[in-house]
C-alpha cells in the first residue's frame, strides 16, 4: 500500500471540520513536532519517522508469529497497569503529551482489559496475567459510582465523575469475567449494580441514555449496543431472563439504525456522517455476540452484511480506512488500528459461527497486517508490544501514542489467531 493508492482512486474524503478545528489540528501538530525534537523522546522520534516511511512505502504482511505477539500484548498491558500504581490500566502511552508518557488509569477500558487478559490467563496457563486482571477487577469495585454506573474519562474525583452508559458496560463486562473464575462475591455485586444501572438507563426503544461528559452529546448511539453482550452474559451468570430481554432490546434498537447497506447511523463519538472503524467494530461487536448467544439469526445476519461491506474495503495487505461514510467510502487516509483489530475479531467470530472459512481468511489478514504496526525490539517499555492508536502514527485516531485498547484488541485477535492453529514463527 501506497499513499497514493490508500484510498480508491476518485474517491473523496470529506474532512467535516470547520476551519477553526483544522487550525487547532495543525498546532497541536506543530507542538507535537517541536516535542519530537527534545532528547527524551529521540526514541519515540525514529519509531514515527519509521512509521511515516512505512506508510508511505507500504508493509509486507507478517504471516506467523501469534503467540510470540501475543505475549508481547499482553507483557505491555500488564507493564500499563503498574504505571498507575493504582491497580487500573493507564489510559495509554503519549510521549508527546507529557513527560511520563503513561497517562492516569481509565476505568472504562480497564473494564474489557480484565476479559482479554483472563482469556490470555486460559490459554497459555498464565498466573501472573490472571492475578493481575483480578486485580483490574478490584479496582473496578474501589472506584464504581454509588448509582452503581462508570464515569466517563480518565479516572477523576468522585465529585468530578459523570455517569456513561457505555462505560458502564464495558467494566460490566470485566466483572462478569472475574465472576466467572474467582471466588470473591464483591465481582457478582459489582456486576449486578452495574446491570442494574443500566437497566434504569435505558429507554423504552432500547437505547441508552447517559452518555458522560467526554463524549459528544446525541440522543442516540448506536455503539452503546456493545453493552447488550455483557448484560445478557450477566443474565445467564445469574439466571435472570430481565437482563437478556433488556440485552435483546438493545440490540434490536440498534438494528433500528442499520441501513439496508448494512451501515449504521449515529454511530460515532463526534461524526456521525463518517464514523470511525473502531466505534462500527463495537456495534457489530455487540450485535453479533448477542445474536450468538441468543440464538438470533437475525443478528448474525445484520453483523454479516455490514462485515462484508467492510471486507469489500479492505486493501489487499489487510489495511482498512479508519473512518466509512454512509456508502463505505473511506474518509480518511489513515488507519484506525483499533478498529481494524475489532473487525478482525467480527471476521473471526463469524468464522466459527458460520463454519465458513473465508471469514478466518480475511481476519488473518488483517492481523498479519496488524502485526507490521507492532514494534517488538523498541527500547522504551511504553512502546515495546503496544499498537498505536493509528497508521501513520500522527492520523486520525488517538495521534501520537497507544491507547491501551488498542493493544487489547489486538491480543484478542492475535488470541483467535493462535486458536486457530497459526504457529509462531
């Protein structure tokens, strides 16, 4: 992949900023630049100079090599929770928007962390992961809302702290994970006040309506659906049809917004005339694990269509735009990596739910391109095993550094890859 041929030739990208937002962008930019230039960060320096050149040039696939990745994965989330001290998961790695790097922990991604590293626990055997995502687990209990809700953002004080739904159901998540392979009741209270808050939160239609103060408001967001797979998991945890039935709602909400193209609408954090990969992986995310574990057909279907749009899209070495328009079009050149190693999972997922191995075909392509964006040998520990939030580096999504969702996304892909039969090399 060139830069030339990122985006189909003809094709536009329509940018939806005003030009107050792109002078804001290109400062930022210019701060970032002047900060590459300071002897602290010379080693983050050549990794985006090699990323630009890599984007410009383009990547050869990595084929092989899962489960040394994977444990690289894993390494660095682990490495991202003891920078807090606290027992949460820093927000992610950007050298360049403080001196650390590490930022404070987040409770929301924290939440789906505990799962990957769990399920990272169950496959190759590993005590420390484990400890460790309990320990997520806890912490998750330590800082939840008295309504029983997440707040929104990076942690902050209890005074500060504003309900979000979404974040709600993705430590939701977490604590039924830990439910399910610990000891400790304090999960299953968690859990269920968790579950509980949500159900309050929720209209008649499905949808959810607290979305906290990071996020941009709107009445609907179809990404929210992503809490419909840990309330019907809960559900099944405790026997109580009330949290499917509300789980089932959700998603046919949801699919109240699907286009016969497959594409979703108001499904996005700030654009929702060109939503990013990430926010799409979620709602197919949510849509297609229900649907599984409902035995909906329907579900899997409506993930299916927009899955194959998506694949229609995917360049032949596994790279995927970051944000898609109404048509699919692409709307920026770079990637979102998150939500390519989201789709990647989807594809996967649909793999072993339909017995059809073109599935599998193209998540290994997608990983394999995925593993290209891996540093491996980086001699900074914020950097080494992690995935970036985009593809150059300073693109569309997360800019400058690695979210930690990033890199638990990735392990799960690299997670099926490995069940898969794929060897190390």
């Amino acid at each position: 992949m060139t830069l030339s041929n990122a985006i189909p030739a003809g094709e536009n990208l329509p940018t939806r900023r005003s030009a107050r937002e792109r002078w804001w962008a290109l400062q930022e930019h210019l701060i970032w630049c002047r900060r590459l230039m300071e002897k602290r960060n010379h080693a983050f320096a050549a990794t985006v100079a090699s990323d630009f050149t890599a984007f410009i040039a383009g990547v050869k696939p990595v084929a092989g090599e899962t489960i040394e990745r994977a444990r690289a994965a894993a390494a660095w989330l682990i490495r991202a929770q003891n920078a807090t001290g606290c027992g949460g998961v820093s927000y992610g790695y950007f050298p360049l928007r403080s001196p650390r790097g590490w930022q404070a922990a987040y409770p929301e991604t924290t939440g789906y962390i505990i799962t990957s590293l769990l399920n990272y626990a169950g496959a190759f055997d590993d005590d420390i992961a484990r400890l460790s995502a309990l320990q997520m687990a806890r912490w998750e209990i330590s800082v939840q809302m008295p309504s029983g809700a997440v707040q929104g953002g990076i942690l902050t004080t209890s005074e500060a702290q504003t309900p979000a739904a979404f974040n709600t159901g993705m430590v939701l998540d977490g604590l039924v994970s830990a439910a399910e392979i610990g000891s400790d009741p304090g999960f299953i209270e968690a859990a269920r006040r968790a579950a509980d808050f949500l159900l309050g939160d929720q209209t008649d239609e499905g949808y959810f309506r607290s979305n906290g103060a990071y996020v941009t408001a709107g009445t609907i967001k179809t990404y929210n659906c992503l809490n419909a797979w840990s309330m019907f998991r809960f559900g099944r945890l405790v026997r109580e049809k009330r949290y499917e039935e509300a789980a089932t709602r959700a998603i046919l909400a949801a699919l109240n917004q699907q286009r016969p193209n497959g594409w979703f609408a108001n499904n996005c954090l700030s654009n929702n005339a060109a939503p990013l990969l990430h926010t799409i992986g979620y709602t197919l995310q949510g849509v297609l694990e229900v649907g599984a574990l409902a035995g909906r057909e329907d579900f899997v279907d409506a993930a299916k269509l927009a899955a194959e749009a998506i694949a229609s899209r995917t360049r032949p070495d596994g790279f995927i735009s970051g944000r898609l328009d109404a048509n699919w079009r692409p709307s920026v050149r770079s990637a979102c990596l998150t939500g390519s190693a989201q789709f990647a999972v989807v594809c996967f997922r649909l793999a072993e739910l339909t017995g059809h191995a073109r599935w599998r075909s193209i998540a290994n392509q997608v990983v394999d391109f995925l593993k290209t964006r891996q540093v491996m040998d980086n001699v900074d520990p914020g950097i080494r095993g992690a995935l970036a939030g985009a593809f150059p580096i300073l693109g569309d999504y997360q800019p400058g550094g690695y979210p930690n969702w990033a890199t638990k996304y990735f392990l799960d892909a690299l997670l099926h890859q490995a069940s898969g039969g794929v060897e190390a090399a």
